[in-house]
C-alpha cells in the first residue's frame, strides 16, 4: 500500500473517555455542546457500552457521513456497573502522577457567547475566559471532570459582546495528549500513522511547545502555521522542556489504574494492508488483528505507550464494521 495514499485516507476519529456515571449526564453535557449521538454499541457479554458522538449539522465536515468516516468524533465508554462503585474513579489525565491526556477542544463562532450559554446552564470550568492570562481559551468540565477546551473560530476581539452562538458552525477540534520527547512522537505520528504537521506554538518562557497534527483528506491542506481553528479531528502533542532527559520519566496512558482515557482512532482504506504496512515499520503492538475476539480492530502503541486504535473506513469496503 502506498504510504502516501493511505495518509490522504486515513481519519482520525476519536479520543475514548471512560466513563463513570449513568450516561444521561455525560451524553447530556456533549449535547448540550451540540454534539449528536450517532450512534451507540452494545457488548453485554462484555459488560460495556461505547457512545459515538460527533457533529452532524447541514454545515458540519462530516455531515451524513458514515461513523468510520467522520474527520472528529468523541467515543465514551461506560462500563456497567461502575456508576454504583464508590471505589471507581476516573483518572482525567490532569493530575499527578497521572498526568498524560489532557483535554479534548471543541471550537466555536463567538466564544464570549458560547462560554455564557454553557455557564448558564449549570456546568463548570477549569478555567474561565476571564481567569489568568490567556484570555482567549476556557476549558469546561464534563460530568466526570475532564477538561474541554473552548476557542473561538475568530479573534476575540471580533466576538466581543456578541450575545448568540450557533451550535451548527461548532467543531471537535482536537484531542490534546503530552509527550516526553517530541522528535519521537513527531516522527511517529507523522511517518508512521502519515499525519501531517499543520501548526507549532513554541511557548519558550513557559517551557513548552504544542505541535498540531492532521490529516487533510476533504478538508484540504493547510499551509504549515496556518488557522486551524475550523478543522476537526487535529492532534495536539504538548511537549514539556526536558522531560526528553528525565531517566524513568514517563506519562500515564490513560488504560492503567486509574483509568480515563482509552485511546485516539484512525480509519484507513484497507485494514489488512495498513496493518501489514504498519508490522513493516516494526511498531509496537498492544493487539494485532489475529488477537483475541474482536478481528476487525488493532491497537498500535506510539512511543508514550498511548493506544493508537485502527478501524476499517466502511466507504472502502464491502460490509459493516459491527
């Protein structure tokens, strides 16, 4: 398989949440986002369930589209029986020592706006427009307390006292997860899954950088350094200063105790192939296709040891993923 052609097709779909609580309030919160349930699995010999929801308006990327081949979706996984836990615990990858994801960001038409409309209907923030320096993004709080990045598709400067927001211009902009060493998880993502290097934020003073990843399939290119802020479905890598260095450093994946985030997901046009490919390039694997039960799935392991899930894109075949 051409590596170049299998980037133009590959999506990147998901970051996977688990979740704790009965699902009306966490499906509640996404919608009240403007995210749509598009669709839900059930695996009860399993003890699970997986919640897909994107964004599905007239104007939206991935309109009508098939699950498998959306450009951004947010899946939830709910475990049963964990709501009546009161051990369980949901690890949202902000605290330590169990640092590692770190948010999932949804952009949107007039920020101002959107951050009062969320505000008024009872949910929380991490951080406020108007709190510490950085007076352009927010980041709300989610019924189990991840972190969701609010930014404006325009500056705020052009927002401001603007008293409405339409929820059908909003995108699931990016998923956020932090890297120990840059070089590494920049040559992964970009020669190994085929993502391309849309934008670099260097924040010297602070001692990071954000690196924003993608593919460009029907949204077309984007020259590097240019607006991200209407794509979806991007990759965010943080990448703190000297972490590279640090002897037995390391981030959480999100799958051991305590766990919360699951994995991203990429969609590619042959599923075998890519996974040939993939076994060429000598990647680390968490499940082949030929392990366990589920055979139309992998799980391939980037250098943070993060789950890298890969799926079957249904425009490219001939039969129903599930």
């Amino acid at each position: 398989m051409n590596s170049l052609r299998a980037s133009q097709r590959l999506r990147f779909l998901v970051p996977s949440l688990q979740k704790k609580p009965s699902f009306v309030p966490p499906v509640k919160f996404y919608n009240h986002l403007g995210l749509s349930l598009l669709k839900k699995l059930s695996f009860p010999d399993a003890k699970f369930d997986l919640y897909f929801l994107g964004y599905d308006a007239p104007g939206a990327v991935s309109h009508g589209k098939n699950l498998w081949d959306r450009e951004g979706l947010i899946e939830l996984t709910h475990n049963y029986g964990t709501e009546n836990d009161p051990e369980y615990k949901i690890n949202n990858g902000n605290v330590e020592p169990y640092r590692g994801f770190g948010h999932t960001c949804i952009s949107v038409d007039n920020i101002q706006a959107a951050c009062q409309r969320i505000e008024d209907a009872g949910y929380k923030f991490q951080k406020k427009l108007t709190d510490g320096k950085m007076r352009h993004i927010a980041f709300a709080l989610d019924p189990d307390g991840y972190w969701v990045e609010i930014i404006g598709q325009r500056p705020v400067e052009e927002t401001e006292g603007v008293r409405e927001t339409d929820l059908g211009t909003y995108r699931m902009n990016h998923t956020m997860i932090r890297v120990k060493d840059a070089e590494r998880s920049l040559e992964f993502y970009r020669e190994v899954m085929g993502m391309k290097l849309f934008r670099t934020h260097e924040a010297k003073e602070a001692g990071f950088n954000l690196y924003f990843l993608g593919y460009e399939g029907e949204q077309g290119a984007v020259v590097e350094g240019g607006d991200t802020a209407k794509r979806e479905g991007l990759l965010e890598l943080t990448w703190n200063y000297g972490t590279e260095k640090e002897e037995g450093f390391s981030y959480h994946d999100g799958n051991k105790g305590p766990q919360g985030f699951g994995h991203i997901c990429v969609s590619v046009d042959s599923l075998e192939k890519a996974c040939e490919r993939f076994e060429g390039l000598g990647v680390s694997w968490k499940k082949r296709l030929t392990d366990g039960r589920m055979k139309n799935v992998a799980f391939v392991l980037d250098p943070d040891g993060y789950w890298v899930e890969i799926v079957q894109n249904e425009r490219f075949a001939d039969k129903a993923n599930f």
